[in-house]
C-alpha cells in the first residue's frame, strides 16, 4: 500500500510539474496568435475550450452534474460570476502578454497569495498569525514600492491578483470538478463569444479566416491550451498535498518573470527589483508559515493515531483479560500518517492563466 502510494504522489508530482510549467510559459503562445487582437484571442479561447472539454467530458461520459447544477440556481449564479471573473483575468493577461507586459503580469500572480489572504480577513473573518500579518504588509509595502516605481499602480498585476482571487473564492463555495467548473464556464461564456466572432467577421475584422489555415489553428488550440494544464492540475490535486501544491504554484509566475526579462527584454530598473524582492520577502514568509503549520498538523495526527492505538489495545486486553502484544510497540505508526497534513491554510494552489 505505501508502494503504491508513493507511486501516485510521484504521478501527482508529474502532473503538477506539467501543469504549472505549462501555465509559466503560456506568454510565449500568445504572440504567435497575432495580427489577432486581445478580445478575439479570447472570444477563441472562451468557444475551443467549450468544444475541447465538451468532447473530454463525452469520452468519459461525466454528464450527471450538468442536471444536477441546472437544479440549482444559486450555483448556477455563482458559476455565472465565476465566468465573468475568469474572463477579466484571461482578457487582461492575454492583453497585457502581447502589449509587452510579461513581467507586471507574473507580478499578478505572485501577490496572488497576499490578495486571497486579505479577501479571507475582510470577507470571511478569518484570523491571521502573526507572520501572515507580516506577509501581508510586506506585500503592501511592496505595491506602494512598485507604484513609485511605475509612476502609477501596478494596475495589471493587481487586476489579475484580485480577479483571480476572487475566481477562487467563488469556486470555493461552488465546489465543482476543475472540468466541469470549466464546461459550465464555458458553456455561459459561448454565445457572448461566438456572437462577438459572428459580428467581427461580418465587418471584415476577423483573422481567424484572413491568415490562412496555419493561424486558425493556432487560434483553435486556445482550447486545447486552455484544458489540458487544468487536467494536469487536476490530476496533481487528488494525488499530492495541499502544501506542496501551494509550492509548485510559484513555478508559473517564476518562469513568466524569467520570460519577461531574459526572453522578452523588458525593463527592470532598481525601484521594480525592489518591489519584485519585498513580494518574494512576502511570499517567503509565508511559505515558511505554511510548511511550519503542516509540521505542526502532522504531528498533531501522528499524536491521534497513536492514542487512538494505545486506546484500542488497553480495550482490547481488558476485553480479553490477559496481555496483548501491541504491534505498534514495535512497528511505529505508519509513516504515511504526516504525508498529507490536516490542515493547511497558508499558500493557496489555483489554476491560474
């Protein structure tokens, strides 16, 4: 059993590597989609991923939900805002990718973290620890860093942040499968979307037609692009823990600021390396407060289960009314009992773009 446990935490593991590196370089696709503007990338991106899930959801005959969330109109409310949500952040990162802005962008994604924290104080009344207060206004010292330095909010990376903060707090209460979450999205993004591919078409405006076929290809992956890094994910999650989730998530917005400075040369003057190094302080302190929460829940379980062992046997030999040998004297509890921690509420994981 621990074998094949081990087995599936390293396929997690796999999945999880796949699905952040692809989501990190992910800016390197959008520009291969130009003349193609912002919003007709993401009207394409919003049709394909509907026909991509769609035809994934076929093959593996997952329809029962959909009745079942047609039942419920609150969900159905919610998935609604989710899809609006989703849809600011994925116009945004598109637009800001291909207007030379991979570096505020990944910004976006690492005070990401920050921004769910402080939704959850403000909105769900959770309580802080002291070092997550500290995070959190590491990280606000470094906006009000970055603000000097840009001459103006960091408005991109912080219209991603609280989007895709946002996203996730709504799917939270929704609590639907990644694939599915994604067909409902999709499913209320379509028409709005199609409309809008009609109407630039009969205007002349399209490229999806006018570029030749090698373009529309391309354009139509947008739903392969969309889907398979959420499947990957999706994998990962069942399979690995939260907190190591909650690490690998770095990897996107690590390789999309790499991105940005090695490959698409933007500017990093001193004030914006300062700003990036208060959010990494941020980030840091709160990974550290994470991994210390996990330890803690992971001693905290293996404490249980060995009362909960000592118990079962001291029942065991009064029942009996004669000694009996306690395995656990000498095999130990098992050690898969800390590799998933109860708790963790430190560094969320989400997809992201």
């Amino acid at each position: 059993m621990a074998g094949k446990s081990r087995g599936e935490q390293h396929i997690g593991l796999l999945n999880g590597f796949a699905a952040y590196g692809m989501w990190g370089l992910v800016p390197l696709f959008w520009p291969l989609l130009k003349p193609a503007g912002a919003v007709e990338i993401l009207a394409h991106r919003m049709v394909w991923s509907l026909g991509v899930v769609g035809v994934l959801l076929l093959v593996m005959r997952r329809w029962a939900w959909a009745g079942e969330l047609l039942r419920q109109p609150r969900k159905l409310a919610l998935i609604t805002v989710a899809a609006a949500v989703i849809t600011v952040n994925w116009g945004v990162y598109i637009w800001s990718v291909n207007s030379g802005h991979v570096v505020e962008a990944s910004l976006g994604y690492f005070i990401n973290p920050l921004v769910t924290i402080a939704m959850g104080v403000l909105l769900l009344k959770e309580r802080l620890r002291p070092v997550q207060w500290a995070a959190v206004g590491v990280g606000a010292a470094a906006v009000l860093v970055l603000t000097i330095g840009y001459g103006r909010p960091p408005w991109i990376s912080l219209c991603l942040a609280f989007s895709f903060a946002t996203y996730g707090l709504v799917k939270k209460k929704v609590n639907l499968g990644g694939l599915e979450s994604l067909a409902a999205e999709s499913a209320i993004q379509f028409l709005p979307a199609l409309a809008f591919l009609l109407w630039l078409g009969s205007r002349g405006d399209a490229s999806f037609t006018a570029q030749g076929p090698g373009h529309a290809a391309l354009l139509a992956a947008t739903g392969v692009v969309t889907a398979i890094p959420l499947i990957c994910f999706g994998a990962a999650a069942i399979r690995v823990p939260l907190s190591t989730l909650g690490l690998l998530q770095y990897m996107a917005p690590v390789f999309q600021f790499l991105l940005g400075v090695f490959y698409f040369h933007e500017a990093m003057p001193a004030e914006r390396w300062a700003g990036f190094a208060l959010v990494w302080l941020a980030l840091s302190l709160l990974t550290f407060d994470a991994l210390r929460s996990a330890r803690r829940g992971a001693r905290a379980l293996r404490e249980s289960a060995r009362t909960a062992e000592a118990g079962a046997m001291e029942a065991a030999e009064a029942e009996a009314g004669a000694p009996v040998a306690r395995v656990g004297d000498a095999v130990g509890p098992s050690a898969e009992v800390g590799e998933r921690p109860g708790s963790y509420d430190g560094v969320g994981s989400a997809r992201t773009t």
